[in-house]
C-alpha cells in the first residue's frame, strides 16, 4: 500500500468505513447517469413510427440528453459546493424520475426533447458530479480502489437495463416503460441518501492561521505545486464563490483538459458502431449484438482491476503517466480492429477494447482527482464536463459522416485511433514535463525554505552574540566601579 499522501483538506479521510457505504451509492448513481441514456434507443424504433419522425430526428433524444448532462457540470459543481452532495443527488433523482413519467405521456417529439433531453439531462448532471465528489471526500489512500468500483456501475448497470428495458417495452410499450422507468430511476434518490456529509474531527491545537496556511500550501502529490493563486477581486472574486475559475492557471488541469478534448472525439464512436460494423460485415443480428455483451462484460471487471493496480506504490506516484497508456492503449485497439479477420477477430477486439476502455474510465476521474485535490475537484469536473461536451456531442456524428464518404466502417476506426493515439501521446509528452517542472519547483521550494531557516538561525546567533557582548561590557563596567576606592 502506498504511503498516504498530503491532502489540503484539513483532516485525514477514513478511507474505509461509512466510505464504502457512499462508494455503493456513487456506484448507482453513476450506473444511472451513463448507462440510462444508451439503454434509452431501444424504444426509438417504436417511438419514430408513433411519431412518423426520421431517425436524425428521434436520434436528438440521446443526443441531447448526455449533452445536457455534460453541460449541466458547473451547475451541478455549484450546487454541491454549496449544498454538499446528498441534496444534490436526491433532486437529481426526483428529477429523472418526473422527466419520464411526463415523457410518458407525450404528444409530440419536442415533448421528449424537453423531458427526456433537458430535465432529464440536468438530473443525470446532479447524479454524476456529487457522486464523483464525495469518494474524494471519505478516500485518500484507497482513493483509486474506490473510484474503480463506482465507475463500475456503468458496465453493470448497462448490461441490466438493456434486457430490462426489452422486457418493459414487449409488455407495456414505450409510454408504459417510460412510467416504469420513471420509478426505478427514484433508486438515485436511496443512493443520494446513502451520501452523508463527512464528520470532521478538528484538534483543538489547530488554530485558525494554521488550516489557512496548509490550505494555501502548494500540494506537491496531488500536483498543485507550483500553481500560485493570485488575489481576485470584483467580479472573479464573486465567480470564485461558486466555482473555482482559477483553475485555468493551473498547469496540470490545462494539460488534462487538451488531452481529454483530443480523446474524447475517438472515445464514444467505436462502442456505437460495434454492432453495425458486424453487420456490415455478414454478421447475424444476434451474434452482432453478442459482442457489446463481451465488451461490457470486460469493461465491468476492467475498471475495479485498474483501480487496484492504480493503487499499488509503482502506479500510485506517476498515475499521470498510467492513464496515458490507457489512451493510447485504446487507440492501438481502434487502429487494429480493420486488421482483424472474421467474427473471431471481431471477439478479439470487443475482448481488448473492454479492458481498454475499462482502463481509461477507472482513471479518468482519479487523475483530476490527482492533480487539482479533492478540494478543488467539484469545480474542475463540472469545468471539464461542459468543455468535453462538445468531443461528445460531435465525436459521433463525424464517425457516421467518414461512414457514409466512404461506405467503408474501417476509415472511422483509423480516425478514432488517431485522435485518441493524439491525445495519449500528447499526454505522455506533456505530463513528462510536468513531472520535471514539479520536481524542479519542489527543489526550488526547499531550496528557499533552507535560506529562510539559515536566515532566521544566522539572525537568533548574531542576537545571542549581541545580548553576550552587552553582558560582557556589563560586567566589566561593574568590575572597575567595584575597584575604584
């Protein structure tokens, strides 16, 4: 186990306990908010017909749903600054669950664009954010453990929904499951009471100057070395209070934020295009579909085994560099999967790609978590979520096109290769930097540390020696008075 490291907290995190309470509530919450928009498009062939709409059209649901829940990131970050993260997490499933049972019974399309896409989305945002939040929280040294089983419940909770959702749809039609849908979402609702606020214990020999002090302290293992907050005034001041816009001078973020917008263009593509590839190649419906089975069913042991491999004390100091493989581990996939022959070669890939994608996933959170701490992680997630949104949004949609150019599903697997081996490489090259520019200020910082700790030893001698030769003048002026008849 790696030794513990420093956190701007202001206490040391249980890392067990009630902890583990909130990482199986985190667990749902965040099996909800990625998992409940793709399991959604097995009602859109129905709903299309009802509606006599195209499938661009029903397609904008989904669509608009992640996009609402990737931008809805700062409004989420602002409320669990403000709030904490239980409140926030049970309106974020009250708010789900109202959005179904009213799409349910919708009229027109625009209904389910509303109710579906916007309220629907803003809940999913206050599902994903606190929960990500608050395991930073209760963990610290058993921080990427804890991560990688809540990240779990995507896999776990897509592989459930997906044949739960077929079954809803055969005996209650669209209307019927979306009310159904609507009472099981209200789960968030339990999982958000499960995330009780944190009870600090403060020692009475901390004063005040101190707490202020060590949170002012730049933080060499979460990387925030380096980073000095210049004083804000007017109006950054007032945005501050609700979400830390400061972070755009932070060096790692910056890089993070490059990375991810580069990776997340290639990230989404190949798991939508899976199963229509296999068709494009011959492949039957079922065994098509077989495959997104075998990738989930990986991707769901993949994401906890990279936690405890983050954890380990080889991992744990360089994670920046861990999450960087797994970028361009899923890239080398992307790139590969042309190359592989027939359904098995198909088999290969969905086995690869979950462990990939897995990987990446189980980091991806961690190392923000990593480099900000967990103090300012409320802030730099909701920022990261609404600036990934647009990769997100577009990532697919541009595959798709490449697919229609060229008739031809392997060109849009070279370009999502690509793009994501762009942002592994670029992030291997820049966090190697950064790695030397931390070290560097650290010397730096010691360095100073030791001139003022001789300053201050050089200045109490020269005072002892001041205060000596005063008693010494003392003395010898006593001794020639004593003389004197």
């Amino acid at each position: 186990m790696p030794p513990s490291a420093t956190t701007n907290l202001g206490y040391t995190p249980p890392d067990g306990g009630w902890g583990w309470a909130v990482v199986f509530g985190s667990f749902i919450s965040i099996g909800f908010s990625y998992a409940f928009p793709k399991s959604l498009t097995i009602y859109f062939k129905e709903i299309q017909e009802y509606f006599s709409i195209s499938y661009s059209e029903i397609a904008w649901v989904s669509s608009i749903m992640l996009a609402t829940m990737y931008a809805g990131g700062p409004v989420s970050s602002v409320l669990v600054n403000r709030y904490g993260s239980r409140p926030v997490v049970i309106v974020g499933g009250l708010m789900v669950g109202v959005a179904m049972v009213t799409a349910s019974f919708g009229t027109t399309i625009l209904h389910l664009y509303l109710c579906v896409g916007v309220i629907g989305g803003f809940g999913l945002a206050f599902n994903l954010q606190p929960s990500l939040t608050i395991i930073g929280k209760y963990f610290l040294v058993k921080r990427p453990i804890a991560n990688g089983l809540a990240m779990a419940g995507s896999p776990v909770f897509l592989s459930t929904l997906a044949p739960l959702n077929q079954f809803l749809f055969d005996h209650f039609g669209w209307r019927g499951s979306f009310l159904i849908l609507g009472g099981v979402v209200l789960n968030c609702c339990v999982a958000g009471s499960l995330m009780r606020p944190i009870k600090i214990k403060t020692e009475p020999s901390m004063s005040k100057t101190t707490d202020e002090n060590d949170t002012e302290k730049p933080d060499v293992t979460s990387q925030t070395a380096g980073q000095d907050e210049s004083k804000q005034s007017g109006c950054a001041a007032k945005v501050n209070q609700f979400i830390d816009v400061s972070l755009f001078k932070h060096r790692g973020y910056l890089i993070y934020l490059v990375g991810n917008v580069l990776l997340f263009f290639g990230f989404f593509a190949p798991v939508v295009f899976l199963a229509p590839y296999a068709k494009h190649q011959g492949i039957d419906e079922y065994s098509a579909a077989f495959l997104l089975s075998i990738f989930a069913l990986v991707d769901m042991f993949a994401r906890p085994g990279t936690g405890l491999v983050a954890n380990t004390r080889w991992i744990r100091p360089k994670i920046q560099y861990f999450f960087s493989f797994a970028v361009t581990y899923n890239g080398l996939c992307h790139m590969m999967c042309p190359l592989l022959p027939g359904y098995s070669g198909l088999v290969v890939y969905a086995v690869i790609f979950g462990l990939a994608f897995g990987m990446v996933c189980a980091l991806l959170f961690e190392v923000l978590m990593d480099l900000v701490g967990a103090q300012r992680f409320s802030s730099a997630v909701g920022l990261a979520t609404i600036i990934e949104c647009g990769p997100v949004l577009l990532g697919p949609p541009i595959s798709g096109l490449l697919v229609d150019i060229y008739m031809d599903y392997k060109y849009m697997y070279y370009a999502c290769g690509m793009m994501m081996l762009a942002g592994g490489i670029f992030l291997f090259i820049m966090n190697y930097y950064n790695y030397r520019w931390l070290e560097r200020e650290e010397k730096q910082r010691k360095v100073e540390e030791l001139e003022i700790g001789s300053a201050k030893e050089f200045a109490a001698n020269e005072e002892d020696n001041q205060e000596e030769i005063k008693l010494t003048k003392e003395g010898e002026v006593g001794n020639s008075t004593y003389e004197e008849p």
